[in-house]
C-alpha cells in the first residue's frame, strides 16, 4: 500500500512539474545535434530526487550527507537546464557532492589516494550517465535494469535498506510513463540523468564498500563500453569531449539506422540486466575467476562493440 501512494503521489508531483516547465518555458528545442523532431519539456527526471526525498523523510533521515549531495546536484543540474552553467561551476559541485557521499559511505576512513581515485572515477560516471541520455526510455530502461540488479542483491546480500532502492524505482516508473513513448510527454534533462547516476553510484558505493568486492561496477558496463568508446573516438578525431554530440552506438542505430528507439532503449537495458545477472552469480567466485570473467565481458564487449559500430560508420559514412 505505500508504495502504491508512493507511486500515486509521485505521479501527481510529476503532472505539477509539467505545468511549471510549460508556465516557465523549459523546453527542450530539437537541433541538429538531437534524436528528437519537437518541441518537449526538460526536467521531468526531478521526479527521482523526490523519490529519494520521500525515503529519507520515512526512514529517520539515514545517510543525511549523501542526501545533501544529491540536493545539491539537483539543484545545479536544474538550475543548467534552465539557464546553461559553466562546465567549472558544476564540475565544482559535482566534487563536493561526492565527497559528501564519500563521508556517508565511510570511504575517508580509507587510504588517501583511494578515495583521490573515486572521486575521479564516480564524477566520470556522473558525467558519461549524463551524456548517454540521448533518446527516449534510455535513462528509465537502464537505470530500472540496475536498480533490479541492486535489489536482488540486496535480497540476498542486505547492504542497505531495500525502500531506498524501491522508491527510487517507483520514481523512475513515474518517470517511465511519461518518458517511454514514441513522442515522449517529458525528458529526464540534466537533472534527471545527473540524479539518478548519482543515487546509482551511491548504492553501488555502499555495496562496494561493505562487500569490498569492485566487480559490482560491472553493473554500468553497457554504458561504461559506450561511454569510454565513444570519448576515446571523439579524442582522436580532434573533437571537444564536453560538447552535445550525436556520436554514440545508440544515436547512430537511431538517427541513422532508423531503428525504433524504444528497442534501441530496452536492448541497452537488457543486456545489461543480463550482464548483471551473471556477475551477481560469479561474487561468490574466486577473486581470480572474478578478474578472468570482468577482462572476458569487457573484451568481448568492446569487441561486439565496435564492430557494430565501425560498419554503421562505414555505412552511412559517419
């Protein structure tokens, strides 16, 4: 029952974001850099924040320092969706956010350079989630795919309270409805991707941390292939990494191959459900046999990757 009032009272919130972004004109305008032909509003992924907004208040106010951070990104990401921020501005509160994270998940209590480390490599998940928010239900498949990974573990592994990752995931359901369409009613915007990765990276921080097991980052390998790939590409071609681009697998196979978007969204998902299914089977492995099967998906993948993205290239000489 409550999560059905949950649920309820997200989507009500929801409808009422939609009638400020359209008072207030914060809209996303197709351009020639994206997937998309109309006009639509931006922002509707706030709706995750109040998800976790509604945990926090029904829980006791637990991990108050990581609920901070994800304000604080809320707030910078929302505030560039309606007026574009300096990269520097937001890649400072970005720092502090996860550092705020860090402090909840225990992570000072650690050697110097290793929390230098996470810093680097969460803000780069941040960022590359961000990026890979590109066409409709992408950022609801793939984060609904690893929310469910979080929970079975969860299940049978509890490492957190298990309404964080429920009520985040009504959130996204919320969100879905509106999202996951052929003519979305809604995108996630900055706000949206941005918060939900770093719920994400949170949960899977928490989990890391406490099992000390890192193959639990496998959890993003589709978007971590896509992501690196891409970049890597775009360096060698000269390109600005920061700038809106129509350069990943998923934009080529929809702009170009004119596959429908939404299969292009649940196939990301899917695979990456099943990529997590299989390493929550191998954490009970040896730590050889763990490091032996991540090297195998990250090869085989890359490779399944880029051929699939070099003949889609030569194709449509991209």
């Amino acid at each position: 029952m409550d999560y059905i009032l949950l649920f309820a009272g997200l989507f009500i919130l929801e409808l009422f974001y939609f009638k400020c972004a359209d008072h207030f004109n914060i809209i996303d305008k197709p351009n020639e850099r994206s997937s998309h032909t109309s006009i639509t509003l931006r922002g509707g992924g706030i709706i995750f924040y109040f998800g976790v907004l509604a945990w926090f208040m029904v829980s006791g106010f637990q991990y108050p320092y990581f609920f901070i951070g994800l304000t604080a990104i809320t707030l910078i990401s929302f505030l560039d969706d309606v007026r574009t921020l300096s990269n520097k501005i937001r890649l400072v509160v970005q720092f502090a956010a996860m550092a705020l994270m860090f402090y909840d998940v225990g992570l000072f209590r650690e050697a110097w350079w290793l929390w230098i480390v996470a810093l680097v490599i969460c803000t780069g998940i941040l960022n590359a989630y961000n990026f890979m928010d590109g066409i409709n239900g992408i950022t609801a498949a793939y984060s609904m795919a690893v929310l469910i990974l979080l929970g079975l573990v969860n299940y049978v592994q509890p490492f957190i309270d298990e309404d964080l990752i429920w009520y985040t995931g009504i959130a996204v359901a919320v969100f879905a409805f509106f999202n996951y369409r052929q003519k979305a009613k809604s995108f996630a915007g900055d706000v949206g991707s941005t918060s939900i990765a770093f719920i994400l990276i949170f949960l899977l921080a928490v989990l890391i941390f406490k099992t000390g097991n890192p193959i639990y980052l496998l959890f993003l390998t589709v978007y971590g292939l896509d992501a690196v790939w891409t970049i890597v590409r775009r360096v060698l071609k000269g390109e600005n990494i920061s700038q809106a681009h129509r350069s990943h697998l998923y934009q080529y196979l929809v702009n170009e191959h004119k596959t429908n978007k939404l299969v292009v969204s649940g196939v990301y998902g899917l695979i990456q459900f099943l990529v997590g299914l299989l390493i929550i089977k191998a954490a009970s492995w040896t730590v050889s046999q763990q490091w032996m099967l991540a090297g195998l998906i990250l090869v085989l993948g890359s490779l399944v990757y880029l051929v699939i993205k070099g003949r889609l290239i030569k194709k449509y000489s991209l």
